[in-house]
DNA sequence: CGTCGGCCACAACCATCGGTTGTGCTCGTA
DNA sequence: TACGAGCACAACCGATGGTTGTGGCCGACG
C-alpha cells in the first residue's frame, strides 16, 4: 500500500469528487480514479459511489477514512522523528524498561504535547559523542566512569538513584528473604550476562564487586531478559541483579523473587546529560520537570560507586 | 511513501542483516538495499551502518524504527477496518457530537480491546439497510417513525431518552433564563438548517411543533454546526435546539447559552437496532454493556412523540 | 599474513506500474 | 433535447523497482 494513494482517497473524500481531487494533488482527474481503483481493488471493497456530479462515500469507505487519516498522521509523525532541526526531542536511555525510561513516561503524562523518541545507545561513550554532534538531545547515564571526565560542553545533573535488587528463583537460598544485605550475597553466584568491558556500567559493577568481595559472572552470550529470567527461575544457584524500577513482564508461574538489598543499599546513580549549547526548546521543558520531580535523594544506608559526581 | 518499503526496513532492522530480510520477504538482496537506499535518500538520513557482516540501526533508525512499527499497525488496522468478516463492530450514530457518539466513548473506555468503527448514515431507511445488508452492525436511531415500523429481523431497544436545550446568543431574549419553559418557546423563532423531510428526526420535529405549535425553520443550505453556531450567536432573534449531551467545541468569546427547556423536556429518544442474525461477537458485549450502563429512564416530565416504541 | 567467506553496493537489463492524453458514457439540468 | 460536469476506459510512454552478475570490504581462520 502507497501512502500516496491513502492521502488521494482522504482528498477525494474530502472534496467529495475526483475532479478537485485531482487538482489538489496537481495530477490528472484520470489518474486519481485509477488511483482509487486500485485501492479498491487491493482491500477488495467499494469505497466510492460514483455519481454524475461527484463521488461520495460508501459505508465502507467511511469506516475506512478515519483510519486512512490516521495512517498520514502517523507517517508524518514518522518523518519528523528524523528530520534535522526541530524533530522531537530524542533521548538515550540505558534499558528501555528501566527507571530512566520510567522517568520519560512521567514527563510524557505531564507534557504530552511534546514529542518523544527513546533510543538506546551503547555506553556513555557513544551517548556523548552522540550529544555533541547533535544526533541526539539528551541522555540518562551514570557519570564519570574513572579516567572518563565529561568534556566541557556537556553539562549533566543527577537525577535519580535507582536501588538494586537482588532476583532470584523460587528455588534458591535466599528466595524467602524479606531482604538481604551486602554482606549476604558473598558467596552467592550473581549472573549478569553481557556486561562488556568498557563500559561505564561494566566499571559500576567491577566497583561493587570491588567494595564488597561479591561473586557477579559476566560470562555467557546475553540473550535478552527473557531468556535470563528463564534460567535465573530454574538455576538455584543463580541470581542476577535488577534496577528495582525495571518494569518487569513478569512472566507467570516462574516464582521468580525481587528481594531488596541493604546495608548498604547499592544504587545506580542515573544523571542526565545534554549539550550546554543545545536550542531545543523541549530540553529545558524535561530539565525543570526533573528538577520540579526529582525525588530529593538520601544518600544515607546507600552506596553508590565513589566516581560517580553528584552535579556540576 | 510505500508500506512495503517500511516493512523492509523493520524487517532488516530485525534482522540485522539485508540477507536475511530479503529472504524473509522473499526477494533479493539488492533489492531490499535498493529500497533502504531509496527511504534513506528520502527522508535525507542514513538509517543503518553497514559494516562486513550486517547492517545495523544508526541513531536516526533507531528513533525512526518504533514510529514505523506503529505506522504498520496502523496500516494493518486500516485494512482490517474493511475486511469482510471479522472486522471492527461498525456503528452507526445519527451525529458524530451527540449522544450516541457519547455512548460509543463510554464503550470503547470500557472494552478498549473491542476495535470499533462509528459512521454516519443519512436516515434511519438507509440504516436499516445497511444493517440487513451486514455493511454495519448497530444503528442508533429514533425508532419508528409513522408508517415505518421496522422488518421482522431487525431488532431494538431503547438506551438513551436525550433531553433536548435550547441555544441561543447572548442578546436573545431568553438568554438569560435559568431554564424555560415549552410553552415560553411559542412564538420565538427556532432555525434549524438542515432538516431533510422523511427523515425520522425530521419527523420528530414535526410532532414536536405539531404538539406544542412551535415556530421550528429549516430554511437555508446547512454549512455545519460552526456556521449555525455563528449565526446563532449573532442573531437576537435566533435559537436553536440542540441534544443536551452534545460536546461542543466551544467558539470562544461568542457568549453562547444552552439552557434547558422543561414542562415537559422534550427528550430525543436514541435506540439501538441491531439483526437478530447478527453473529458479530463485539454486538453482545455492546448491548450488555448499554444494558448495565443504561440510566434507567423516568419518563415524567418529559415528551416524546408518539410512534416511538421503548422497547420489543 | 594471506586467503576465504559473508555481506553489501553498483551496473546492466527488463517487466511492470503509474502517469498523461484522448475519448466515451451517464446523469442531472437548463 | 441538448448541454455540461464528472468518471471510466484505452493507448501510449517514461519511471520505477525488480532480477542477475559482479566487485569491494572486512572479519575470521589456517
């Protein structure tokens, strides 16, 4: 199906003949009927009763309309996500169901005039080189991995830290706990597949490892969350660790456990970061809603790696 | 645009190869870089990196991928709109602002998964044959006008009695009444443009001046309700009525006035017709739905014509 | 370090598609 | 009854989009 054709059946709808149709699409009234012939041909339907003054629609073609109006908006939308200067805004979050994704939820509920894209990136690294040529707006990041200041023309505030938990299956050792502390999980094996050296979460976890004598294994290929679910549920002697605002479809009859962990309470420090110079007028909209809902954050029982800069 | 070649982009973005999604779309290789190519030269962006073993999303594609999903669904959901059998559940309502519409609202808020399709048939003649034909589903309408008592196979009942208001402009005489009654109306100038004879709403009005010897005009060409609403707003001598649960776009700054006419409230009297044969799923659950959410009507203090049947 | 294999891009070729012009048909209207 | 408005059909033709064939690049592996 052409859009062409879609946007020609909401003009010939709307004119209510393929004449003016035609001229309002600077084609031939000659080619807007074949155009709609083969429309109706292609959903096997009649669109249009052709009389001698016009054509107007038929009931199927009413039903159709608005959705063929809702097709060019959503195509237009589509166009604008990549088009240079004023596309929405576009911002890199580190898992699309994690607590950075979160927080573009809540500032969509508050501004839902202002057009969004989530991508992910790969690690800071990517994301800033991604700010300063433009590609992209904005990024929620934990900053600065050891050795990995942020060049001057970025600037970044922290905005949220995230609690891990620890996930387990119904199987393991600490699969009643209410909660545990650090000091438990020695010992225990934690299964984190697809770290990559390098990163900036990569030196999160190495840090934590550091601090606490844990166990994390990076080994193995990352098949995505489901798969790691999967085993985490049936392996008792495996845990993984868990943003504690990941959304989680949980898959049913797995007996899976989010057990909280404390003393301390390890947290991923998650910052915003964007272009001191960058013009786009939605990037000071989501600062001062982050700002106006930043959940003031009490370092207190909590542990974060000692890198990790607070504002600037 | 073609659907075909965004099709081909989420598959090799998928994929993350050209030499898979080719195969999966069951053509070449070259063709399918052919078509990324061309997307690319027209939305003027690169959307993926080819590299020695594949081709994976720049941040452009990335931002571009989920607007183009959405754009496929819409499509699918477009085509599915007009496909014969199992199709949406496809309604008829006498207005796209009035109550009927109101109806469908509350509907869809509560069964959201149910797809629907709302269209606007001229009378209640062409519903009733659109229903026996199967090219919708459910008609609210005014049931029977004089002579016209529906065929065996098409069934009814009454949902909604509709209180009808008066609108004026804020130098009408009644404006600034808390309410009026029907005999108060006698003698003011009521225009409703539009009023199409053998139609059964015209035959509603006609019972209602015939009943209470009012003044209703139906001179002149109906621009649409912007218009009447201009005019009414500008016109002293002018009102109009209008169903009490029509949502207004409100013209600002027009002082308009809706106020409720009483001794009786003439009521517009909505039922919803269905074939008894009808197999469609989605119709059930609409008529159960109005059912349980029917505001059981108190006929006191309220007129209606004659021919009209509560139920069968 | 050279070779191999996988994958994408370019070129040439060709059928199909989608546009135009020209014309005929139908229907409402003067 | 003749006319005009509007849509459909036919013929024609350039552009589009597919195929096959081929070459270049890059990572893997002996």
């Amino acid at each position: 199906m052409d859009l062409d054709i879609v946007r020609t059946f909401v003009v010939a709808a709307d004119a209510g003949q393929f004449q003016e149709a035609a001229a309002e699409l600077a084609v031939t009234q000659q080619a807007v009927s074949k155009r709609i012939a083969a429309l109706e041909r292609n959903l096997g339907v009649r669109l249009f009763t052709r009389t001698a003054r016009g054509a107007e629609l038929t009931i199927d073609g009413q039903a159709f309309l608005p959705h063929a109006r809702e097709l060019l908006r959503v195509a237009e939308r589509a166009v604008a996500s990549v088009r240079p200067g004023r596309r929405p805004l576009r911002v890199d979050v580190i898992a699309s169901r994690g607590a950075a994704a979160g927080l573009m939820r809540g500032f969509y509920r508050a501004h839902p005039e202002i057009d969004l894209d989530v991508v992910m990136l790969f690690d800071i690294e990517t994301a800033v080189a991604a700010i300063r040529s433009g590609a992209i707006d904005a990024s929620f990041r934990a900053v600065a991995a050891p050795g990995r200041p942020l060049p001057e023309d970025i600037e970044s505030v922290r905005v949220l830290d995230e609690p891990l938990e620890l996930l387990t299956g119904p199987a393991h050792a600490l699969a009643g706990a209410r909660s545990v502390t650090v000091a438990q999980l020695a010992g225990h094996r934690i299964w984190m597949p697809g770290i990559v050296p390098g990163t900036e979460w990569a030196a999160y976890y190495d840090d934590l490892v550091a601090e606490f004598g844990l166990t994390i294994e990076a080994t193995g290929p990352n098949f995505g969350s489901d798969a790691l679910l999967d085993t985490v549920a049936d392996t008792p002697a495996l845990a993984t660790f868990m943003g504690g605002h990941t959304r989680l479809v949980w898959p049913s009859g797995h007996g899976l456990r989010r057990i909280p962990v404390t003393d301390p309470t390890p947290v991923y420090p998650h910052s915003l970061l964007w272009h001191r110079d960058n013009p786009h007028p939605a990037l000071g909209t989501l600062r001062a809603h982050l700002a106006a809902t930043a959940t003031g954050h009490d370092a207190t029982g909590t542990w974060a790696p000692s890198w990790v800069i607070s504002s600037r």
